[in-house]
C-alpha cells in the first residue's frame, strides 16, 4: 500500500484492512502501549478481548489460537499494508498507522453519531432563525441578537464537546477494544 492514503482506492484497502476486528484489536493495542509490544502479549489481549474475559482467565489453547492467526494472517496484512513493522516477535506501529484515525469514528453504542447530532443541531438552529425573521418567535424576553448567541453557543458546547470526547475515543486511548 502507497503511503499516501488519499485516493478511493487506498480508502478502500484501508476500510478492508480495519474490517477485520482482531487488526483492529492488534493496532488499538500497540497504540494504547505506545511501544513495541511482544507478540505473545498482543495475543493475550485480542483473545480476551474476543472472548470477553480477564487476561488471565485466558486458557493456553485460546491465546495459541490468536497466536497462530495474528502471526500467519493478521500481522502480515498490517505489515504489507505498511502499518505495523513485525519481526515474528515484536510488532511496532508505523507512522502510517497514525493515519488511521480519520477513517475510523469508534462510536459508543449508547450515544448517536456527531454528524446526525449536529444536523438535529442545525435543523433547530434554522428554525429558531425562521421563526425570527417570520416574527414567530418572542422577541420580547430574549432579543434576536440573543437568539443567534444562544445557537451559536450550542453549536461552539457541541463542538468542544466532539473534540475532547473524539480524542478519548481514539485507538488506543480506550483502556478496553473499539
């Protein structure tokens, strides 16, 4: 894979690389170490992420598994793809991998993404307007001047809000998987 990840082919060799979740889980993991880590330990923790358990509920066979297939398929395509450097025993994130992050908005299951958030954000924005221009909106308690504040000060809270909760929720700023 190029370095440079700009055209719709590159976009989708990047998409079916991440669609796999224990390449996703390989490079949350090295991001969240901020170091080369061992391949052994890279196995222990896709494994119990996989499984749901604690690293140390994890069984020999279960780790070998992953073991066997990070090795032989997983790590591999991440190196060939440029984004890790992998040795058979320890795996490094490569600035390429940095990169990631663009194409990846790890959304909580709870919550709705911030792009439908904020056209709800200006569908009530437009309204607020339209009805002031139409003088459909009170203007006695809360001027015009006041109004537009009041949108835009929802948008600028919104805004501050995206950023600090997208830099949380990168990979490998979460303590658990994406």
């Amino acid at each position: 894979m190029a370095t440079q990840m700009g055209g719709d082919s590159d976009r989708g060799e990047i998409f079916d690389l991440l669609s796999n979740h224990r390449r996703r889980y390989a490079i949350h993991y090295c991001k969240r170490e901020g170091e080369p880590v061992t391949l052994g330990d890279l196995a222990e923790h896709v494994a119990a992420w996989e499984l749901d358990k604690e690293v140390e509920e994890i069984t020999s066979a279960e780790r070998k598994r992953v073991y066997t297939s990070l090795q032989q398929t997983h790590l591999p395509t991440l190196e060939r793809a440029e984004m890790i450097e992998f040795d058979n025993r320890t795996i490094e994130l490569t600035d390429e991998a940095s990169e990631l992050d663009v194409y990846l908005d790890v959304v909580p299951a709870d919550s709705i993404p911030w792009g439908l958030y904020y056209l709800g954000l200006a569908i009530v924005g437009s309204v607020v307007m339209a009805g002031l221009w139409l003088e459909v909106v009170p203007t006695g308690a809360v001027s015009e001047l006041g109004w537009a504040t009041l949108v835009f000060a929802l948008f600028a809270i919104s805004a501050v809000v995206h950023v600090v909760q997208s830099r949380r929720m990168r990979l490998g700023e979460m303590e658990r998987q994406p």
